[in-house]
C-alpha cells in the first residue's frame, strides 16, 4: 500500500460517554471495547481514569481485557497488532498517573493529555497566563513521559486559540516527549478551509514537526465535523479521533463510519488508507446505540436506517436495473443486508412486483396482482410511515379471499 496510514482513533467510551444521558456499565463497556478491536480501530479511548473510581476500573479491565487481542485484526491489509488502549489525563500529576495505572496492563498503551490554549479558556476557565499554560504543559507532558512511551497532546479549544502561541506550546510538548498532537475544534467552531489551514499551519511552523503524528478531533455542533477532520487529512494529518454514530459532548463528535467511508469511497481524494474492517460498522453502529440509548437518526449517513431505502418508483426501478445508479456504496460493503426496497406512496408495479416475489408470493394471477397493487397503492397513500412486509401480508390474504 503506497499511501500512509490513517490511525483511527476512537473515542466512543470516553468523549461518546459524555453525551446527555448517556451512562453504559462496566460491562457495556467492555463489550463496545472489544467490537471496536475487532472493527480494527487502532486507538481505543477507553476513558478518563480519574473521573471515577467506575471509570478507572472499566479503562482498566479493558487494558486487561481486550488490549491484547486479535481477533480480526490479521490478515490481508489489517493491523496486525492489537489496538492500544488510552486513557485521558488532565495536566495534572494526579490523573496522569491514575490514568496510566489503568491502562498499563495493555501490551500497547497511551496517555492522552490535554490543556486549553485559547486565551477565553486560559483567562475565565484556567485562570492561567500563556506562560503558565507552557511551563504546565513543559513539567506534564514530561511527567507522562516518564511513565509512558506513548504520549499524546491535545491543546483544547485549538480551533480558537491564537496560532502563533500554539505553534510554541505544541513546540514545547514535542521536546517534553509527546509523539501525537491532537488539535481539537472543541466547539465546532471552524469551517473546513479553516481547520485544513490550521493543520497545515502547525505542521509547517512547529518546532519538530515532522516527529509527530498529526491528529483531528472535531465537534459537530455546525454540521461540520466530517468536513474539518477530512480536511484535516487533506491537509496532513495523519491521525481522526471519531466515535461511533458521532456521539459526544451536545451536537457530538466526528463519526467513525462518515470518515472511514469517505477515505474508502475515495481512494484518490485523500492520500490514506485505513485498515477498518467496513462490513463491522452497521453492527457496531446498532450496539452502541442499543447500549448507548442513542437512537440512530433514519437518514444518518452509512448507518441509518435509511442510508441504502429506496423509496421512490424512478429510484426504485433505476436501483432495480442497476444498483449504481442511485448507490454510490454497496450495502453490503458496510454490513447491511436487508433488502434496500422500501414501499411507500411513490413506489412503482416493478418495485411492488419484486417485494411480493420476495415475500414468496409469485405466483398471484395478473388479476390478483393488478387488486393487491391498487389496494397497495390505497394504503400507501393513508400510512405515514410506510407499508411494512406485515401490511402486505395481510392485504394479500385479503385479495386472495375476496372471490
Ligand atoms: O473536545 C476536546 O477538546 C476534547 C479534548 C479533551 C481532547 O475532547
Ligand atoms: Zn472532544
């Protein structure tokens, strides 16, 4: 494979969690944990150690657990290695070293540390000057280190910090020891010419640049933050913190499935590829939101329930010919394999003709066929939510027992 490899990062289990209302067990989480291991995610952001004594002991049991497997992760084009497994860390002594006390029992492991930057974070919430913010981030980075190979820095509220003091304070974590910055549109503030700007900018000004792998971490709140994490790759960054079903903090997170299939769908477009085993993602997609409690929008992109219905005539007779013609990806590539005919009021006789062969109900004469296609039809018009296989079922008992 000629291109670099994009390191996908998610944080489901930690950012993910923070959504409203969002609280999954020990259990619930171990089991998200290892799906993601066997989806090939290379980075597992198992949570945030010192937030809980419940969150300490779950990062812990899945360094423990799923950090050394390899189940699904060898063969053709795949990692080869088990995923690291990371916790989050505030600059502080404390929760750096809670944090690597839960995830040193993985064979590969990470501390991830963060430090706002943007002068509203440094001078209301920090209440820190800039000078403060470097020496915090000089002494943190390097306690870390002491511990821990793999280190990683975020500066929170990048996207509105002032890039030429970021520039110095992301020199100053590369000469403590940090081997990833991470640099997070924590409000989902930036447009996408921004924030590929901004990537490019650090990586060109920063003292060391080229020793560090560059990552995303972008928020939702305007729509955009598959847009800004691609351009993010555009621009060099080799590295997306995502979650599953974009859940996160209000308006959520990057999602997994949005980025991955836009590398996949576009090979030439981006200069990356990712070892994401694509036919996991409809299923991982459907337990983190039965464990979650986050229902999936309908029209999500890749893993709504209507990502690949089609319910119009034209489409459907188009899809019917030929599936290109209206899916630009394979159902089954991201592991749906439902049939993607959904009747409603615009569907037409073809469509109608292959769901009642589908149904086991070819052999209706044309008469029976022409009355179960008008009460079809009937009903259609009268049902908000579409006709269900049940609806058809009972309206074709109807037909045949109408002389
Ligand atoms: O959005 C953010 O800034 C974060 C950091 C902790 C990385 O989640
Ligand atoms: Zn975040």
């Amino acid at each position: 494979m000629s291109t670099d490899k994009l390191i996908i990062f998610d944080t489901t289990l930690r950012d993910g969690e923070q959504s409203p209302g969002v609280t999954l067990s020990t259990d619930e989480k171990v089991e998200i944990a290892r799906q993601l291991s066997r989806l090939g995610v290379d980075v597992i952001e198992a949570g945030f150690p010192v937030a809980s004594p419940g969150d300490f002991n779950a990062v812990k049991l899945i360094a423990q657990e799923v950090g050394p497997l390899m189940e699904g992760r060898e063969g053709e084009g795949r990692v080869g290695a088990p995923a690291v497994i990371c916790g989050l860390a505030r600059c502080t002594r404390n929760d750096i070293q809670t944090a690597f006390d839960a995830v040193k029992y993985a064979p590969r492991h990470r501390i991830h540390l963060f430090l706002a930057t943007s002068d509203i974070h440094l001078e209301y919430k920090l209440k820190i000057t800039r000078a403060e913010c470097t020496q915090q981030i000089e002494e943190m980075v390097g306690f870390a280190k002491s511990l821990c190979a793999d280190v990683e820095f975020s500066p929170e509220d990048g996207g509105r910090s002032d890039r030429e003091f970021l520039t110095k304070a992301l020199a100053v974590a590369i000469r403590a020891g940090a081997t990833t910055l991470n640099i997070p549109d924590t409000v989902g503030y930036n447009t996408p010419q921004e924030y590929g700007d901004l990537i490019r900018y650090l990586r060109e000004k920063t003292e060391g640049a080229d020793s560090v792998v560059w990552s995303t971490h972008c928020h939702n709140d305007l729509g955009l933050a598959t847009a800004n994490s691609l351009a993010g790759v555009s621009n060099g960054a080799r590295q997306v913190e995502v979650a599953v079903n974009g859940i996160g903090e209000r308006a959520g997170n990057t999602s997994l499935e949005e980025v991955v299939m836009n590398v996949h769908t576009h090979p030439h477009a981006y200069p990356v590829h990712h070892t994401i085993n694509t036919r996991l993602l409809f299923s991982t997609s459907r337990m983190v939101e039965d464990l979650s409690g986050m229902a999936v929008q309908p029209n999500k992109a890749i893993v709504g329930r209507n990502a690949f219905l089609h319910e119009s005539g034209i489409h459907q007779d188009g899809v019917l010919k030929n599936k290109q013609t209206y899916e630009i990806i394979r159902p089954e590539d991201v592991g749906v394999t439902t049939n993607n005919i959904a009747l409603g009021k615009h569907s037409g006789r073809h469509a109608f003709r292959i769901k009642l062969d589908d149904l086991g109900y070819a052999s209706l004469s044309d008469a029976q066929f022409q009355s179960a296609f008008t009460k079809f039809k009937a009903l259609a018009d009268s049902k908000k939510s579409g006709v269900t296989d049940g609806d058809i079922h009972a309206l074709i008992a109807d037909v045949r027992s109408t002389p």
